[in-house]
C-alpha cells in the first residue's frame, strides 16, 4: 500500500475493526480527543447468505482491548435471517447498550456524524443529508471516558461470551465504504488525518473463524483501508471475501451495536 499520511504506523490487524485510528505519537506528551466527525455513503450491502453485519462508524477512545469506553455512533446494515437488509443508525458509549434511534437511514443516503466530549459530557450528532434530517443527543457520563483516540471505522459487531469463546458477526459484504469530510481536534488543536501533531494507524479487519479465543462460526470475510486521500479528509474500506493468511488477534476491540438475531 502507498499512504500518504504523515505519521503514519505500520498496518495492523484487528478481528472487528478496519479503518484509521488517531492517537498520541511515541514520546510525545499524551493527546486528549474531544472532537470527530466524517461522513460517508450508506453501503447498499449484498445479502448472499443470512445472519450478516457491517457498521460504519466516527467515535473517540476504545482503539485497545483494555480501553475503559468508547463514544461512538453510525449506521449498520444488517442481513437479517431472512435474507432481507435492514439498515439503521445509532449511538453508542461503551460499555452502555446501544441506542438505535429514530433517524431513518437508507442504501445510498449521505450521513455525516459529530462527536465531542467535554469532560463527562458527550454530544452525539447524525445528519442525513440527503433525507435532511438529522438526530442529536447529549448525555452526562457517569462512567470513565476514554479520549486517547478518534477512529473512523467500518466493523464486524463482536460478542465476546467468555475470554476465550468470542463470535464476531459475519461481514455483511458492503463492498465499499468512503469516508469524507473528516476532522478531528486534540488539545484544542483542529486538524484532519494526515496533520503530523497525531499518530495515524491504519487498521484491517482479519478473518476469525476457527481462529484461537474465536467460535467457528465467527466471520470469515475480511477488510482493508485503502490510501487517504491528498486532502487527508477522506479514505475508502473495501470488502474482502478472502484476505489474509495470519491469524487474527486474540480479542476484538470494543464497537458497534450487535444485530438483533445475535442474543
């Protein structure tokens, strides 16, 4: 792969998660998120078997296992046992349920969401630009908040029954998603992803299924980021039927809001 960013780290394998995560460079003084945002096209996803996901998020924290949060919010695409998509949009502040919310999204549709934290209170927008309508929350936090990071990422939702039985969804294949229109603030300073003040790693999403801490029935499709764009506003992730020949880490990292088939 041939990125442009500047700060830049090596490519790293996750078993839910593919994208970009902004964090505090080595050796610098420890950065504080407070602000995220991105858009991106609702992905018209291919339900050629049923019981499938894929969710498209911006959030702030929870890029480690360890991580003790994650404000996060976007839309899923879900193939339903059915076999028919059901398309939704949501918040989230791990470890707190979801709230799939009122905002109705649809294949194609242009959604941009906001995310800041202040202190312990997290503001939550999504805008369907093309529906023009739009949802907003703000929520006191009784919990820690994690602010180490700011990731916009396309996952496989996980469930982990155990710490060593976990199911991650398979990857509803969406094919492609743009994410656009992307900034983000630390330390009072704005920038977008390839600003040389924040580390950027890029994420893949790996194969589980059958791997070690994973069930057999875990996702066996994977994802990859491709370059940011020069204007370091925007980068795409593709779907992979078949990708990579490594195991996957042996946990997934905290995400997006399991499908309803998954109890």
């Amino acid at each position: 792969m041939s990125f442009f960013a500047i700060g830049l780290a090596a490519l790293q394998l996750s078993s839910n998660w593919s994208g970009y995560v902004a964090s505090t460079p080595a050796g610098a003084a420890p950065l504080t998120f407070t602000q995220a945002t991105g858009s991106w096209r609702v992905p018209k996803v291919v339900c050629t078997r049923a019981g499938t996901s894929a969710a498209f998020w911006v959030g702030i924290g929870g890029s480690t296992p360890q991580s003790p949060a994650l404000e996060q919010l976007g839309t899923s695409a879900d193939c339903e046992p059915n076999g028919v998509p059901l398309y939704r949009a949501w918040t989230e502040i791990v470890p707190d349920p979801a709230n799939f919310i009122s905002l109705k999204v649809h294949p194609g549709d242009l959604v941009t969401s906001a995310l800041v934290v202040q202190g312990q209170t997290v503001i939550m927008s999504i805008a369907d630009q093309t529906t023009r309508k739009r949802y907003s929350i703000t929520v006191a936090v009784q919990q820690a908040v994690d602010t180490t990071s700011a990731e916009w990422v396309a996952e496989a939702p996980s469930l982990c029954r155990s710490q060593s039985a976990c199911d991650v969804v398979p990857l509803s294949n969406f094919k492609s998603v743009g994410f656009s229109s992307i900034a983000l603030t630390a330390n009072g300073h704005m920038g977008v992803l390839t600003d040389p003040m924040w580390l950027l790693t890029p994420i893949a999403l790996a194969p589980s299924a059958g791997d070690a801490h994973y069930t057999a029935k875990s996702n066996s499709a994977g994802a990859v980021p491709n370059p940011i764009s020069p204007t370091g506003r925007g980068f795409t992730v593709s779907y992979r039927a078949t990708v990579f020949g490594r195991n996957a880490p042996p946990a997934p990292l905290p995400g997006a809001p399991l499908p309803n088939f998954v109890h």
